[in-house]
C-alpha cells in the first residue's frame, strides 16, 4: 500500500492553487530550489493551470478522464455533457447505461458514476432493473462533496474511497485538481513514477513510495512540481535515463509496493495516468 503522505494537514495551512499567478510562484520556488525542475521548466515551459469544480462535477470528470489521454478524456467529457445537459448526481442517475456506454464510458466507469451518484444523493444504489445495470450489488456509501473543502487530505481520502470503484489516485487528484492544494501530491500517478525516475535517472519507474519520499524536497509545492512532471512527460520519454538530470540526494533503495487494486491498463503516454483505481 501507498505509505501515507506525512503531515496532512487541514487545507487552511495549505497554499492554494486558484490562478496562473499561483503556478508561476510555485515555479518560482522550485526553480530555485531544484534543478531538475528547472531543467524541466526549461523545456516543457510553464505548466497548465487545471482546476475543476470541487463538486460533482469536478470528480466526476477525474473519473471519466482515469487511464485516458487527456484529449480522450476530454472527448468522452464533451459527449457525457451532451447526453446529460449538466453532469449532476440527479442527471447521472436518470441516465439508462446505454446512454453512458454510448458517451465513452467503460462498464467499470458507469458503475463508479452511478455509487459516486448514489452515495452524493445519500440513497440505495438503483435497481438494476429500473436501469438494466447491475449496480444493485453495491454497497451505499453517503458522501458530502462540499464538506470536503474543509477537510484534510487523509480525511478526503477517507470520504471518497469509502465510495465504490474510487481510489487513491482519484482521491489525490480531486484534491489537487478540485481542491486546489498546492501541496498534493498523487503518489499512485503512473506517469509521476515513471518521470521522477527518468528525471533523476532511477531507471523506467519509481514506486510510489519513492515518489513520496523523493517529493518530500518540493513541500510545499508539489502540486506544482508534479504539474511540471507532467508538462514535461512527453520530452523525457525520449530521453534515456542515464542521459537525464540527476540528483546526488536522491537514491532508490526502496521495494515496489503495488498501491491498491491494478485494473491491468497501465498506459504510459498521457499526461496523468492512474493504474490503481477500479
């Protein structure tokens, strides 16, 4: 399992993330105070912003965009749109499955949507007769997304892996992209592991862990240390590790733990990436 990242704390100690503004003072420091992601920034330039709504939305979209390029994800998002008006718990749930699967969805997503759905309305999973899905097996949860604003991030976690099918990866993200934390940091990202290991020449991939221990550095911006990660992704995958920035306080010592729950994709040529949630 992912060892808990230390000293969560309650989102007022945090910085947030709400403007560009805010990307660019984080830059200001990491470049200062790292060098690989100086080089970083140097090559892949400033890192986008990306904020989604802290509410149904906004977590509903994490999920739709899990193991997806990000112009997949946003495809199937505009579709998803389209077919409901607005994506809302309400909407989701009024929603036969034929008209998600026809938006993009795998069956494993449909089903997360519908107990994420569930668990926001606070009622029973539908029956699955009513909806020709087999959704009558899962287990309700309650969750109340706007409660989270004021929670700290192991508390966030809590809530929203106790929602059927959503996992640490989601749970990060949505803290870091909904949120706004500019201290998060999603340790289970498959394509953070891979570009820590390739920026500070750690071989193809870092465990979790690792990455954890190896973003300790960035406090407390490494929200937007892994924003550079990602902006650069695509230039070090063509760069081999020994050719790479390296980094005389960092080493890699650590075994590989799986995270959670592998679904068996683990794609490596997006921008953010997760293997570990449905």
């Amino acid at each position: 399992m992912i060892a808990r990242t230390t000293g969560s704390t309650h989102m007022n100690a945090q910085k947030l993330i709400r403007e560009k503004c805010d990307i660019r003072e984080g830059v200001r420091v990491l470049r200062r105070r790292c060098p690989v992601l100086k080089a970083m920034h140097d090559r892949a330039g400033e890192p986008p912003l990306r904020r989604y709504p802290a509410d149904f939305s906004g977590l509903a979209r994490i999920i739709v965009g899990q193991q997806l390029s990000i112009a997949s994800a946003a495809a199937i998002w505009a579709r998803l749109q389209k077919a409901l008006g607005r994506v809302t718990a309400r909407s989701l749930t009024e929603a036969d499955d034929a008209t998600l699967v026809d938006a993009g969805l795998s069956g494993a997503k449909v089903r997360t949507l519908r107990a994420l759905a569930n668990a926001v309305l606070k009622q029973p999973p539908v029956n699955a007769q009513q909806n020709g899905s087999s959704s009558s097996k899962l287990k309700p949860a309650s969750l109340a997304i706007a409660k989270l604003i004021n929670a700290t991030d192991d508390e966030v976690r809590d809530a929203l892996t106790a929602v059927h099918g959503i996992g640490p990866w989601t749970a990060d993200i949505f803290i870091m992209f909904c949120l706004g934390r500019a201290d998060a940091w999603a340790a289970g990202d498959l394509a953070l592991q891979v570009g820590v290991a390739r920026a500070f020449a750690l071989g193809d991939r870092v465990s979790a862990n690792e990455t954890l221990a190896i973003a300790e550095r960035w406090r407390p911006w490494r929200g937007v240390a892994a924003r550079l990660i990602w902006a650069d992704y695509k230039n070090l995958r063509d760069i081999k590790p020994e050719a790479a920035a390296k980094s005389p306080n960092v080493t890699s010592k650590a075994k590989h733990v799986d995270s959670s729950k592998k679904s068996g994709r683990q794609k490596t040529n997006n921008a953010t990436t997760e293997v570990i949630d449905e």
